[in-house]
C-alpha cells in the first residue's frame, strides 16, 4: 500500500452493480447477539486477507447496534489509503472468499456468497464512513431515535421492494434527521 494522498489513477465514474437489481427477500430480525461476534469474526478475515495494509476496520449498519431490529446482514466498513488501488484490497478480498457486488465512485461493495455479510470499502477520509459511525454511534445511545428508525424499518419491510436499493432510500428522510439530531448532540 502506498501512503501517497494522491490516488495512483481516476477513480471509475459509473456505477456497476454485479448481478444487477435483487428484490429484498430478507425481514428483519430481532437483535441478534450472535452478530458482534460475527463481525469479529470478519474483520479477523478482512484483516488476514489485507495482511500488511494500512486500513481500518468497523461494524457499521443496524445489527451494530444492540437492541435494534435489523435484517440479517452483517455491514462492515473498510477504509483504505486509495480507492483506486483496487489491486491492493480488492484482490485480497476476493480471495478470501467475498464476491464482488459494486464498483461505484469512491466505493467498492464486496459480500458473502450467503449475502449476510456486506463489507463496503471506502478511502480513508470519505465522508461516508464518518456517517455510517455517527449514525451507529447515536443510535447505540439514544433509546428515542433507535425506537423511531426500527417503527420506520418495520413499516417499510412489509412492502414489497423489488430492488433492495429502493428499500434503502426509504429509510433517507429518517437517517437523515436522525443524522442531524447526532450532530447537533456532538459538543
């Protein structure tokens, strides 16, 4: 890995998504405690995999989050120096098993062939990874918003969604003033 602030090469300017558009087929599922150790269990991997790489590792989405329902998939968040150097994480991840899912401007999505671990490679810095972990850190703290979010979760998920994504941006409006009650916390 190169500790260089310059990317070796533009980053892709489209989004490709492997497969195409999935329906959601999963529910949610009562916090489970068996997901921490899950994900401990991945990061184990991630990091035996990137053996020697500068990047950082983290449980993000609804199952870091203790008490909050959430569907069965276990998100992680890997930072790395270059997103553009695909050559040195993408091939790694590859190799210990994860398939590649999406190639997008500044992210990189790679799963489980079971899909119930999403591990979603950013370069370090990018505002995303910092929104994942406000959000996952306010929620682990704030009984009220991770009430709101799970209600809203649950009225979405018994609609029928044919493209996993569209469920996503369904949960927007309340990440999003979740988000902003997080910031206006933070001293």
């Amino acid at each position: 890995m190169t500790n260089s602030s310059r990317p070796r090469r533009p980053d892709v300017t489209t989004v490709e998504i492997i497969g195409g558009p999935e329906a959601l087929t999963v529910g949610l599922s009562d916090y489970d405690a068996r997901w921490p150790e899950i994900y401990r269990r991945h990061r184990r991997r991630i990091l035996d995999a990137l053996a020697g790489a500068d990047v950082d590792v983290e449980h993000i989405g609804s199952t870091a989050v203790p008490g909050l329902a959430a569907k069965p998939i276990v998100d992680v968040v890997v930072a790395v120096p270059d997103i553009t150097a695909e050559e040195d994480y993408l091939d790694g991840l590859l190799a210990a098993g994860y398939e590649l899912r999406v190639r997008e401007p500044g992210h990189r999505l790679v799963r489980t062939p079971a899909r119930d671990v999403h591990v979603h490679v950013y370069e370090r810095g990018d505002a995303a990874v910092y929104e994942y972990l406000l959000l996952r850190d306010h929620l682990r703290t704030h009984a009220g918003d991770r009430a709101l979010y799970e209600s809203v979760k649950r009225d979405l998920i018994g609609r029928r969604w044919n493209d996993m994504n569209d469920y996503a941006d369904a949960k927007s409006e309340v990440i999003l003033a979740i988000k902003a009650r997080a910031r206006a916390a933070r001293p």
